[in-house]
C-alpha cells in the first residue's frame, strides 16, 4: 500500500508504523564511515513533494551549501518501485544519468530489499546511494560540512541547544510529522481515533508553547522549526482532507498560523514550497485513498503572505547571522507552482 513521499509504512493491529531502518552511513568531516566531506562528490536527490525531503532542501538552502552540493528533484509522482526523473528532459537526472533512484540503491546494494526513499545521498562518481537516513542528514549538514557553509549561515544545531532541540524533534515526529500519516492511514475507527485525538493534542500544546516564544527551541529558528514546517506547510493543502485530520485547518488554529507565516516569508523556507508537486503526489500516488486522482482546487494561499506580528516577540530569524541569497534559478519553484511568493 505504502508507495508514499517517504520511508514505506506497515500495520500492526491496524495501525500504520513507518517503517525507520535506513542505510545509516553518514558523511562526515573525518570520513570515519569511509564517506568523507568532498565538495562536488556527492549529489542530493530531493523530491518537492515529500516533507522528510524537504527538510533537507531547507537546510541546505540555510547554510549555502549549493556550491559544494549538487541537487537533483525527482518527480512528484512514482510507481511502487521507485522515484523517477521524468521532470528532466528524457526522464534522465542530469548529474547521475539515471532514469530511477531505486538505479543508484540497486548499484549498491545488487537488489536494494526496502523503499526507495528521499532524501537521498549519492556519490555521483559511483552512482552509488550513500545514505537515506533523512533525519541524521540535515544534522550532518549542520555539524559535518560547517567548512562549507556560507559566510553567515545560522547555527541550526547549536551544541547548547542540542538535548532540547532532540528532545523537541522526537515529540513532533513522533506526534505531529508521523502523526498525520498514522491518521490518514489507519485500518480501524479506533486506531484513526487514537491518532487524531494525540495529533491534536499535541497541536494545541505547539499553540501554547509558541504563544509566548517566537521559535520552537531557542531564539533562532533551529532544526526543531524545519521538521514541523514542512508538515504544517501542507497541513491545510493535504493532510486536514485528504488524511482525515480535520477537527481544525491551521488557519484556525492563530498562533501556529503565525508561526507557519513566519517562517513561510523568511528566506529559505517559501522559496522551496511547490503547493502543486505536493498536492499532485498525494493525490495521485495515495490512491487508495484517493482512488479518482482528482486534485483539489483549494485551499486559497494568499493568506501566507498576511503579517504575522510575531516579530514582536524576543529573537531573530538566523541569529547573528544572516539570510540566503537568491535561490539558484535551476532550482526556483515556478511561480504559477506556488503564486505565494513574496520576493518572486
């Protein structure tokens, strides 16, 4: 069932559990699993669509790490096999010259046993995958390819932060990113019961936490604020209809709507959104759930240009440092794809 955005799901006792063993290779600056920092060796594969790959494009994009690391985006639809490049002309990805991810598992691995996922990492000169651990991947951004950052990237992963900031990401995966997906595909009432009602409680704890504190953890936007991002950036588009989570939109909810607004118009962040590519891959690949394809037309997006006042409350966007420059036109989200754009 699950040929999803993300690492394939199972069910125990109706209940959807993702499915958490990746290739846990790291790249590191000290090369201690044989894969060392290299600018140009290595080439993300991301797709617009999918939230867990969109963490990752957001990261890179914060720290400026596009000179040294190449990205290639994978079409928003795929077969039960794999993600394709069907974006790129003659369905080929212009770096790897492969027609599939699943070609860069399986030349690794002979028959790669497990989902094709992304984010993925893979070494352009073998074309072999390196690693699709998504979580640890942006981390390692952070704290592995630091002698690549750009000239005032932010400090997503401060060494004072870390047990908190780890502690935030395991509730809002747990609760929140996997909590969508554990509603939208739970085989009994009472399993789609119990995940709404912790999914929305723990929404409501996010809108009193945030009341008062502009940022998840700190006073910077952190790790912490890009994995709940790309849930709630899709959270009205697709999860609230299409994954049954709909006791509330986010525009209901005012402080996490502020919240998500404010981080939509800071730099790095609307500028990755494709509202079409998400919406166009739940739609057509779930199609057990959505067995039409139809897409809706909705929701309206003009909101996420609103003021969101929450630069009254104490921090900055990136700290001591700075925004990123302009987005790579090779990599920009056209404009009819997401017409919310505030510098488009």
């Amino acid at each position: 069932m699950m040929t999803d955005t993300d690492p394939a799901g199972r069910y125990v006792e109706e209940t959807f559990e993702r499915d958490t063993n990746y290739i846990n290779d790291r790249i590191t600056a000290d090369a201690h699993d044989s894969w060392a920092v290299e600018p140009g060796r290595y080439r993300l594969i991301v797709a617009r669509a999918c939230p867990w790959a969109h963490r990752a494009t957001i990261v890179r994009r914060l720290l400026g790490l596009e000179p040294v690391l190449s990205m290639g985006i994978a079409h928003p639809t795929h077969g039960e096999k794999s993600w394709n490049f069907n974006r790129d002309p003659h369905g080929l990805d212009p770096i790897l010259n492969i027609h599939r991810l699943r070609d860069a598992y399986d030349a690794r691995f002979g028959t790669y046993p497990r989902g094709v996922t992304v984010p993925a990492m893979v070494e352009i000169a073998s074309g072999h995958v390196v690693t699709n651990d998504y979580a640890q991947l942006t981390l390692d951004f952070s704290t592995e390819w630091v002698a690549h950052h750009r000239a005032g990237a932010p400090q997503m992963y401060p060494e004072s932060l870390r047990g908190a900031i780890d502690e935030m990401n395991a509730v809002v995966y747990r609760e929140v990113n996997n909590g969508v997906y554990r509603c939208g595909f739970a085989g009994t009432t009472e399993a789609y019961h119990a995940a709404y009602n912790t999914l929305f409680a723990r929404l409501d704890w996010l809108e009193t936490h945030l009341s008062k504190r502009r940022y998840l953890v700190g006073d910077s936007i952190t790790e912490a604020d890009v994995r709940l991002f790309t849930t709630l950036v899709r959270f009205d588009a697709v999860y609230h209809n299409h994954f049954k989570c709909n006791r509330n939109k986010l525009t209901e909810m005012p402080v996490l709507w502020a919240y998500a607004r404010d981080l939509y118009q800071t730099p790095g962040f609307y500028d990755t959104v494709d509202f079409v590519e998400i919406k166009q891959h739940y739609y057509e690949v779930h199609t057990d759930l959505n067995p039409t394809q139809v897409i809706p037309l909705g929701p309206a997006l003009d909101g996420w240009l609103a003021p969101h006042g929450r630069e009254a409350l104490d921090g900055t966007p990136f700290g001591s440092g700075s925004a990123p420059g302009p987005v790579l036109p090779s990599e920009a989200v056209p404009q009819a794809n997401n017409p919310a754009q505030p510098h488009a």
